[in-house]
C-alpha cells in the first residue's frame, strides 16, 4: 500500500486526524460562569467564536497529536496525577494578552507567579510526552517553563484576522462588568477531544469539543 500523491498546496494528513487532545484545569462553576457570559457576549456584537469554542479552561498542554489510543492517555494522566494535591488560584482579571483578552490566573495576588500551577502543566507535559505523535499542523505546543501562562481565554485568535477591533473589544469586555470570584481551589483536571475540519488554517470556526475524562486533584 502506498500514499497517495498530494495535489499541489495541500497537506500531509497525520494519523489519527482530525483529532487532537487538550489538558485543561477547569476553573469553579461561578468562573466559568464568567468566561461563558463574556464569550457568548462577543459573540453576539462581533461573531468571536474562537475562546467560546472551548469550554472555560486554563490550559495545561494543547493541541496534543497523541493518535487514537485514549486509554492510554488516561492511563498515563492517571499515574501522573495520583496523589497531588490541589492548589489555590488567584484571578487577576481581565488582562491583554498576546492578540486578545483573558483572565489571569498565573500570578499570585502578591504578583508573583503560581509555582504549583507551573508545576503541575510539567507534570501533565511529562506524562503525555511519550504518547506524542509528530504533526504537520497546528504547530506543536510543547510545555516551555519559562513562557507558560495559566490564563483563561476571553477573546484570542478572532483578534488575528480583526486587529482594528483590539481596543474596542477591550473596551467592551471590561465594560461588561461581569462578576467574578477573586480565586477558585485548583483541583479539576480534564482531557478533551478536539476535532476542526483544517488544523492548517482557521480551526476555531469548525472546532468540536469532546469531553473524555475528569480528575480531582486534593
């Protein structure tokens, strides 16, 4: 059996497409409650689809190509996560970031960053590290120490293609005024399926969530 040869322009397929798998903290309900209000809120002034694509989640690691063999995913989130505790987050709120708007719940009130939150994305990295298959896109989003941002998207990869909206929307979001906790416990992991229609390109318009497993930390 032999590959088909590819038309000009297009992409290698990788296997196990379309899927890809995400690690996400989950903030409490009422926080989540927060990122929902101001996504569905963008929405519907601007048609922003790409933060209220995912459920509200800080990430751990992303847009991981682990093939199709889930069970061995959790299996290695199960060892990685036994037996560590939970943590207490801190929400800045509404900060710019990168292209976009998020919640920031990296830094500590006192300013200083969320050693455990760093801690524990390392440890998630390391456990899904050897299930990772190469891919040709998105780009691989491997854990970095030193740049990694807990954050809870508002308004991210729309930004990309509406720049001129930047401050406008900052604008709006902050003047939504939506309640917030000041922080949350850390103790909700989860593992998502994702699926788009083309990694290459804008995926966020055709992304489809799954949910596929849940862990308590504490």
């Amino acid at each position: 059996m032999h590959d088909e040869a590819l038309r000009p322009g297009e992409r290698a397929r990788d296997v196990g497409d379309p899927y890809r798998y995400g690690v996400y903290l989950r903030p409490d309900p009422r926080t989540c409650l927060a990122v929902t209000t101001i996504t569905t809120q963008l929405r519907a002034q601007y048609g922003f689809v790409s933060a209220g694509a995912f459920p509200p989640h800080a990430t751990l690691v992303g847009s991981q190509h682990l093939g199709r063999d889930e069970d061995a995913v959790v299996t290695a989130l199960d060892a990685a996560l036994e037996g560590r505790p939970g943590f207490d987050v801190h929400n800045r709120g509404v900060r710019p970031s990168g292209v976009g708007f998020v919640y920031d719940v990296h830094h500590r009130a006192d300013g200083s960053p969320n050693a455990e939150f760093v801690d524990l994305a390392a440890a998630v990295d390391a456990a899904v590290a050897p299930l990772r298959l190469p891919m040709n896109s998105p780009q691989v989003h491997g854990f970095d120490r030193a740049g990694f941002l807990a954050h809870l998207s508002l308004a991210s990869h729309d930004l990309y293609e509406r720049p001129d909206l930047h401050d406008e929307v900052g604008e709006f979001v902050t003047g939504l005024d939506v309640a917030v906790p000041q922080g949350f416990r850390g103790r909700t992991v989860t593992l998502y399926r994702t699926a788009s229609s083309d990694w290459s390109g804008r995926w966020w318009r055709s992304l489809v969530c799954e949910h596929v497993a849940t862990w308590t930390l504490d």
